[in-house]
C-alpha cells in the first residue's frame, strides 16, 4: 500500500504488516498499540491453529505412542491430545518444524525435515492470503477499527507474489531493519539456544553441502542438529537481508531498530509510520 503520510492518518481503518527477522522486535512493538483498537493478527498462530494443526498432533501422537503407558490409553481412548497454542506460546508449531540431524538427538531425515519444510511454507502462504478476510472480521464482527499484521520471520523466504500482492494492496508494510549489533546477539541467541529454522530448499542443499564436506560427514543423519542449526543461522541472516530490503523497497517503507525501541505508544508508532513513508 503506497500513500502519503496525511492519507495513512487519514485512514478511517488502518492496516498494517509488520516485517523482519524473528526477534526484531515486531511482537513487542505491537504489544504497545492499544489492544482496544488493534486487531492483532498472528500468522504464525494462524498456521498452527488452522493449517498446521492436524500435523502437528500427529507428531505429538506419534512420540506419545512410542511409550507403552501413554499407547495403551491413546488405543483406548482413555486420553486426548491437544494442541494449546496461544500467540504468546508458538512451541507446537516450532517443535514440528524440527531440526535436521542425527535422528537418535530428536534430529530428522533429510526427507521428513524437506516434508516439514514444504508444509510450512504452504501454510505460511495460506495464513497470509487470509490476511484481507481477517481483516473484514475484525471490523465488522470484532469492531476493531484498525488492524495488525506481526507476520513470521520467514514471510521474507516466500517465492510467491500473490502473498505480497495481496499484503501490499491491504496493508502498509513496514520493515524493521536489525543493526549490526542486534544480529550479532542474534547469532549468540542462535549459538546457546538453537530454534527450529525454515529454509529454502535450494539453500538448504547448498549449504548443507557444505556442512557436510567441512565437517567430514557422509550424510545429515551423522549430524547433531543443534550444532548445524547454530552453524547455519548466521548464514540464514545474511540470506534473508536483501529479500527483506527488495520486498521493502518494492512494496514498503523501512524502520531501523533503533527507531522502533523509542515507541512508546500509539502516537509514537504513527508519527513513526509517517517518518518512514516521508522518507521514500
């Protein structure tokens, strides 16, 4: 959505995505609006409670039946598993995801991880076409007057105008833009604490091609998959960069980091906005 600042703050129904890497601060910046006037759409929840669902407790269902007490009462119907994902606890979502690696450290094949991946990506399509739908609802069913898109970190990876289309003909999409220290924390985070990531295919095979070869591995079984996902992230980071700034560029304004932590409220994320559409 292209427009000037007085026509953004004219708008009776404002709507905006947020975009950037996971952990830039778009979930905290939206926590400041005010949640009587927002409508907070999350398309990671969106893609757990909707279109990953049923993957998701089958995976569950499965490692639950791998122990005989548990199997016994899921037979019998004795017990039920569900899923409780809320937008503040995305942990189902993650887990299915997974890690590529040694299946013995919780890692999986090359084939069940690509399987995962695939899913992943038609679901994170899915929740964002479903983007102009919610907001109608918002509106017309919840009464909010404005609306608020924290898209995943991996929006940037989707090889589908469609998704950008629809997301720039109904919402102003703002990039968040890390600086160089933000990415080296970051880095460590992804160092001492390894998340579930999503790739590219093409990527993927290249890079882990490379893993294997520098580390003297016949094949991703042999890997412990904490240890290539923290080898991968900063190679991720540097991959995502200019997909992040061609989406901005060719359909969106850019915030850096250090703008976004001084909002403190609704004015500030509006003259915010304003600041970022003057300047292109």
């Amino acid at each position: 959505m292209k427009l000037t600042a007085e026509e953004f703050l004219n708008q009776q129904h404002k709507a905006i995505t947020l975009l950037g890497m996971s952990g830039v601060g778009k979930t905290t910046l939206s926590n400041k609006l005010d949640r009587s006037r927002w409508f907070h759409y999350s398309g990671d929840y969106r893609i757990g409670t909707k279109y990953l669902e049923e993957p998701i407790l089958d995976n569950i269902k499965a490692k639950a039946m791998r122990i005989d007490f548990l199997a016994d009462l899921l037979r019998s119907d004795s017990i039920y598993i569900c899923n409780n994902i809320t937008v503040n606890n995305l942990e189902p979502v993650s887990t299915f995801l997974g890690k590529l690696g040694d299946e013995k450290l919780d890692g999986l094949s090359l084939d069940e991880f690509k399987y995962r991946q695939q899913l992943h990506c038609q679901a994170e399509i899915f929740a964002m076409l479903d983007v102009p739908a919610f907001m109608d609802k918002a509106v017309n069913i919840y009464g909010y007057p404005n609306f608020l898109n924290d898209a995943g970190g991996s929006l940037c990876e989707l090889d589908d105008d469609e998704v950008f289309e629809t997301l720039s003909e109904n919402t102003l999409i703002l990039y968040i833009r890390a600086d160089e220290e933000h990415e080296e924390t970051l880095c460590q985070r992804a160092i001492s604490h390894p998340k579930p990531l999503y790739f590219q295919e093409q990527f993927l095979d290249q890079h882990l091609a490379q893993y294997l070869e520098e580390n003297k591995l016949k094949q991703s079984g042999d890997m412990v998959p904490d240890e290539f996902s923290s080898w991968i992230f900063p190679k991720l980071l540097e991959h995502r960069k200019p997909l992040y700034e061609s989406i901005a560029e060719k359909y969106g304004y850019t915030v850096d980091l250090h703008e976004i932590t001084q909002v403190r409220d609704e004015k500030d994320f509006m003259d915010l906005v304003c600041d970022a559409i003057n300047r292109k």
